[in-house]
C-alpha cells in the first residue's frame, strides 16, 4: 500500500534535482508531482477516445453518398446504444452516465471518491456510442475519466479529503485541456461547474495538470486548434446591441434545452424497462438522424463547415434538403437546432453514454448562424458596413452563448471559444454574449444543466463555504447512538435504575416496538428520584415531553442546522423511516465536526 512514507521517499529520489525539502514543501511537492501524472493520464486518455470515435465513424460512413439520403442512418445509433448498453449491464455493471453529475456528486456525498473502473469505462462506452452516431459529446466521459484518476492517485496515496477533492479538480481541469487543447478554458470549468472552494495555492496544480494534458495533446495530434478561424471582420462598437440581442436568444434557447431535456429525462424514467427505453431512443435518434444527419455524433464536422463558410449542400448532404440553396439551409439548420437536444436525451436515455458538452457547443453554433442570417434580413447593411452579420463570427459568439446559458459557466464559454478558436481579437463580443445569456437564463434556472439534479435533493456543494461544509457532512456520521430508552409505562423506580445505567441526561420514551413517543430530561426528574415513597405513583409518561423537533435519516445537516437555530436545543433525537428512534444529534457534535472539516477544507 502506498503511503506518505514512500511519497517522502520519492521526494528524495526528486531532490537530486529539485533541492531537499521536508514538511509541508515535502507534500506540496507531492500533490505537484500527482497533478503532472494526473495530466499524463487525462491527455492520453483524451486522445485514445477522439482517436477511437473518428475511426469507428469513419469506418461505419466513409462510403455514404452526399446526394441521397441513407438508409443506414436509421441502423447505426442502434447498433451503438445496444452494444453500449450491454457493456455497461454486463461488463461495467454500475451506472456511468451523467459524468459531470456523478463527479458533483462524489464532491458532495463521497468525500471526492470515484469508483476506480470509471478511469476507462467512460472512455469505452462514450466511443462506442458516438462513433456509431449518438448525438452526444465526448467530453463529460472523459471529464469522469480525468477525475477518476485523480481520485485514484490521491485514495492510493491516503491524502486527506481537501487535496483529494483538489486532485479530482486536476482530472477534471486536464481532461476539458486536453480534448479541446485549451488550457484556460479547464481550469474554468473546475471553478466554475465542479464550483470547488480553491485558494491561491491550488490553482498551480490545476495549471500543471492542465498545461501537462495540452502537452501531451500537441504531441499526439499537433499543436494547431480545434477550429480553424479567419478573422475577417473584428469587431465595431455598433456590433454591442446586436451581441445583446444574441446573447438573450442563446439565453432562451439554453432555458429550452435545459427544460427539453430534463422533460425527456423524466420520460424516459417512467418508461422503468431497460427494453423499452432502447427501443423508444434507438428509434427516436434513428429517424432523427435519418432526416437531419447533421446530428450524427458530436456534431463538430458541421461546426466547422460553418466556421469556413462552407457551401448549403456540403451543410445537407444525405439530407432531403440537399440543392435547396440558402433559403432551405435556414430551415435545416432551424430545425437541427430544435432536435439536438431530442436527439441527445434520446441518446442517454435508451442506453448509450455521452455528455452535453459537445451538443451545447452544437447548438450554440447553429444559434449564432441562423441569427445572423435572421438579422441580415431584417436589418440589411447600408454603405458596405460591416457592423455584426458576419455568420462565421456569430457562430463563436453562439457557441460560448450556449455554454454560459446551459452550464452557468461564462468564463469557461468565453475561454474555450477563444481557445478553440483562436478568435482572441472577438474576446469584448464573446464576452457580452456570454454575460448576457447567463443572465438571462439564470433568471428561470439558478443551477446549471449538471447541477440541477443534485440541488432537487440537497446535495450540492456551492462556493459558500458555510452550505459546503454541511453539504459534506452526513447526518449518519453524528448519530449518537448511548442512550438508555425508557419504556412509558415504567414507574419512577424503573426510570431511577436506567438513569443510574446511563451517562447521558436524556431518555428516549419509545413503545414496544421502537417508535419514539417523547423524551425525558434528567432535570425533570431529578427532585422526586431521590425519594423512594414516590417510585410507584409516577411512571414515565408524567416527565415525557415532546422533542421540539425531530430529524429523520434523510434530512440533510443543513436542515438540522436550521432546526437548532429554530428551537435552539442542544440534542435532537433522529428517527428513522419507519418513526422508530436511532439516537441524538447534538448541536456540540454537529460543531465540532463542522469545524473539523473546516480545517480539511481550508488547508493547502
């Protein structure tokens, strides 16, 4: 078993370059050295799925012609969410979907521990998937991937919950670097979506996770970005309200996204059979992707057809729009738009793996190109001005759009699209897009796409560090479980003998079978106990009283917080589904082990 001996001991390998350090330099050195393998880790990773899902996508449509529709498209998706699904039912046997969701949850309920299979799972299952055509994106798998990693590195190497979190940041920062080749942009998202509490000093191993990954991903498939961009229009102070206009428009359309897929999700739910989820979204993506094949895969091919201004039918081809020219291309487009999302819920939801990283950016795209197209039309250029409509400028703008409004995440658009891109010169336009859509979407929905879920339950760690800490801690844990109960019926004698057993000044009163009816106080009892005359005229029923609140096994320590606050008792007894008493949480305990992890969250 690795343990912070044999690290110290690696440490002295490194001193032979590095200088000798011990103490806290020694571990800080450490928690470096994990961060550049944890980089490694998620770059290579990031490689071996893109790799994977271009080959298997080629394979399966390098023959297609582009005149004609093809009927294969109807087959394909299928095929991959079957093979996906039984990967995962047989092989994985765990549920892996939701990448970004099961990593927030790991923060908030597991003490940042992810199960180890999830370092390759993800990587399998999401190539699988998208390479057969499901309309999802690549990234939320090996986002799990990354922090699956550095969630590894820092169980095998015992490091306390704060770093471990930390660590599980890096995987995360690493793995967005890596696909995207964008370094910034993944030390946004672990700010801005994992909403981790970082100081000063975390943000060094995020940098070199992140700077390790790109490297390796300049190594492997070059150093050129993802989209190749020609700056042909920069941007005029007249461009400001229409990049307002756009920025609401991505705002409602993040606001419908987010509400069509939850909407889905909720469908597919009650569907309960594994059966009939695969059949309603294997058929729904197939027809969807028979009629628009635009959503086949990530999406990212027609993204940069519309960056390069490529032609209508090289946009449709295999569609039933192919030769319609521009008017038809405005329609096509419209409706992808509409149906990405479909087409993705559809995806997860019979069986397949794949995030909404990638069908956000999709979306994002198609918003800014058809808006621009919209708003050439209804306010036509006078004089040769060139004020906002360039459509390939409006596509970066859509995109980093999309990515604020759905993830609540407008550092990470604004990054990633100049990342991407290397649109550095549109940053102000970029910026206003970004700021506005989030605006506008935070007004209707305060958490993002991933968050959600977790705050219908209670689960969510925040930036404040106060919901953080009580978010971590769980209600279980502070149980005190050393009290002696009493049953109501008993006489003051019976009640003396158990106070003479106990330690504790409180007594639950509990029937036969273990539902608590009330408690009894030492205090309450205390002037007649001494006085044996009286030990048959009472029972315990005479000193039981009702607790001021109690709190069940589902509760979260933020409500018990709030019930101390509210009655200001120092013990509350805790029962379980059922109403039968577990024990007491005192407001001591929840303190005590508030300000334990405290310490673990603020230290370095």
């Amino acid at each position: 078993m690795v343990n912070w001996a044999l690290s110290r001991r690696i440490i002295r390998v490194w001193g032979l370059l590095t200088g000798r350090v011990s103490g806290s330099h020694s571990q800080r050195r450490i928690i470096l050295g994990l961060s550049l393998i944890v980089g490694l880790c998620a770059g290579l990773a990031a490689f071996v799925l893109k790799f994977l899902v271009e080959e298997i996508k080629t394979l399966l449509t390098a023959g297609f012609q582009a005149d004609e529709a093809n009927w294969r498209y109807l087959v394909y998706p299928a095929v991959g969410i079957l093979l996906t699904s039984f990967f995962v039912r047989y092989v994985v046997r765990d549920d892996i979907s939701h990448g970004v969701t099961k990593i927030l949850y790991a923060i908030s309920r597991k003490r940042a521990r992810i199960k180890s299979h999830n370092r390759w799972t993800s990587v399998v299952a999401s190539a699988i998937t998208i390479g057969f055509g499901g309309s999802v994106g690549a990234e939320a798998p090996i986002v799990l991937t990354g922090s699956a990693f550095g969630s590894y590195l820092g169980k095998r190497f015992h490091l306390p919950p704060g770093t471990l979190m930390l660590l599980v940041g890096c995987g995360a920062a690493g793995a967005v670097a890596g696909i995207f080749k964008a370094p910034i942009a993944g030390m946004m998202f672990v700010l801005e979506v994992l909403m981790l509490d970082l100081n000063m000093a975390s943000l060094l191993p995020l940098l070199v996770t992140s700077i390790t990954a790109v490297c390796v991903s300049y190594a492997l498939y070059g150093t050129e970005s993802m989209f190749t961009f020609t700056l042909e229009q920069t941007f005029n102070i007249a461009a400001i309200p229409g990049c307002i206009v756009l920025g609401i428009c991505c705002g409602l359309v993040s606001l419908y996204f987010t509400r069509t897929m939850n909407a889905l999700e909720r469908v597919f739910a009650w569907l309960r059979s594994p059966w009939r989820k695969f059949m309603f979204g294997a058929g729904l993506l197939g027809v969807l992707i028979f009629f628009f094949p635009a959503l086949y895969g990530e999406g990212y091919d027609v993204i940069s057809q519309l960056i390069m201004g490529a032609s209508p039918d090289d946009i449709m081809h295999n569609t039933f729009f192919y030769g319609g020219g521009t008017q038809a291309l405005l329609i096509y487009l419209a409706l992808v738009l509409l149906t990405k999302v479909m087409a993705s819920s559809a995806t997860n939801g019979g069986g397949g793996c794949g995030g909404v990283f990638a069908p956000s950016l999709f979306v994002g795209a198609l918003t800014g190109f058809v808006f621009a197209t919209l708003w050439d039309m209804l306010f036509p250029l006078r004089d040769g001005g060139d004020a906002f409509v360039l459509p390939k400028n409006c596509v970066l703008y859509g995109m980093a759009g999309l990515m604020s409004g759905v993830m609540h995440a407008p550092l990470t658009g604004i990054f990633l699209i100049a990342e991407l891109t290397g649109g550095y010169q549109l940053f102000v336009p970029i910026m206003i897009v970004s700021a506005v859509s989030y605006l506008t979407i935070n007004a209707f929905e305060p958490h993002s796409i991933y968050a959600m879920r977790l705050a219908r339950k209670g689960e969510l760690i925040t930036h404040d560090k106060d919901d953080a800490i009580l978010t971590v801690l769980h209600l279980d844990a502070l149980v005190e479980k050393n009290f002696v109960a009493v049953e109501p019926d008993w006489d003051l004698g019976k009640v003396t003998i158990a106070v003479t057993n106990s330690r504790r000044n409180l007594f639950p009163v509990v029937d036969k079978v273990g539902h608590l009816l009330g408690v009894v106080s030492l205090d309450s009892i205390r002037k007649v106990m001494f006085r044996p005359e009286l030990y048959h005229q009472y029972t315990a029923r005479a000193f039981m009283k009702e607790p001021p609140a109690v709190l069940g096994h589902d509760d979260s320590l933020k409500d018990a917080a709030r019930k101390f606050d509210e009655t200001r008792a120092w013990s509350l007894p805790v029962v379980d589904a059922d109403g039968k008493f577990s024990g007491f949480i005192s407001r001591s305990g929840l303190f005590n082990s508030y300000r334990k992890t405290l310490v673990d969250f603020t230290a370095e």
